[in-house]
C-alpha cells in the first residue's frame, strides 16, 4: 500500500475525493469488463440485478433506483429487451404504464452477474480485514447521507 504524506486537513480530504474516485471508476471498470464476457454492458447488468431482487417494476421505479431518466432507461430497455432479458408487462388499472420483468434467460444472466459480482468482491477486498470493512461502509454511508442533504438544497 502506497503512502503520501499529507500536509493538512485540505490536502487530506481532496486526497480521499481523488482515491475514491478513482476506485469507483476501476471497479465499475473492472466489473464492465467481467460482464462484458457474458454480452452485457455494466448498465444492463445492474438493471437486470435491480430487477432480479424485486422481481418485478415499473419503468418509473426501475428509473429511480438506477438514477438515471426515464428516456436513458427506455434505450437500455430496449437493448435489454432485444437480448430477450426482460419484457414489458401492461399495469392493472394503468394503459400507459408498464411493468418490466426479467425472461427466464434475462433471471439466468441475473443470477451470473451476482456470481461475477461475488468474485469481484473476494478479489478485490480478500486482503482487508473485517474491521477495515465496517469502518469504510460506516464512511460511505455517511457520506453517501451529506451528498443526499446537499441534494436537496439544489432545486430541481
């Protein structure tokens, strides 16, 4: 593990930005090119793992859960849709709305992904310890609850 000596509070906390920065795109990079073997993209296979865990959304859910737009989302469905991997479902009560669900293939390739997900996650923490681990989620999510409050003083 490599050292900088930090001269202060500033340099400190700009150093942690540019370090988890930087892990988040090698591991969204590393993880691309694990599913990219399997034909998929890293959008379609987080797709296909948010729709493997509630079975069943709305195009509006599914949206919100992968933070992105609704128009982002139709072109991936659409993909997605073109691979056999989900398919559209009418709502009850609702003409314009539409239910996505995963195929029987679209559920095979959801569950490969949550295979390649695993093995990415043992190599990649196989050498920290379980104390290291509680420690950075506790970070994360504190972080992750401060981005959340400045979010909502920008308005929309």
């Amino acid at each position: 593990m490599t050292t900088t000596r930090i001269a202060s509070s500033a340099d400190a906390r700009a150093l942690f930005i540019d370090e988890l920065t930087k892990v988040s795109r090698k591991l969204r990079t590393l993880f691309d090119a694990r599913v990219r073997r399997i034909g998929l993209t890293l959008s379609r296979a987080r797709c296909l793992r948010h729709l493997m865990q509630a079975d069943r959304m709305t195009q509006t859910e599914l949206a919100d859960a992968l933070e992105i737009e609704n128009p982002t989302l139709v072109r991936l469905l659409d993909g997605l849709e073109k691979q056999n991997l989900i398919e559209r479902c009418p709502v009850d009560g609702d003409r314009r709305a539409k239910h996505i669900a995963l195929t029987a293939f679209g559920r095979a390739q959801a569950e490969e992904i949550t295979r390649i997900a695993g093995e990415v996650r043992v190599e990649i923490l196989r050498d920290l310890s379980e104390a290291d681990l509680l420690a950075s989620i506790e970070v994360f999510r504190h972080i992750g609850e401060t981005i959340e409050a400045c979010r909502a003083d920008i308005p929309s």
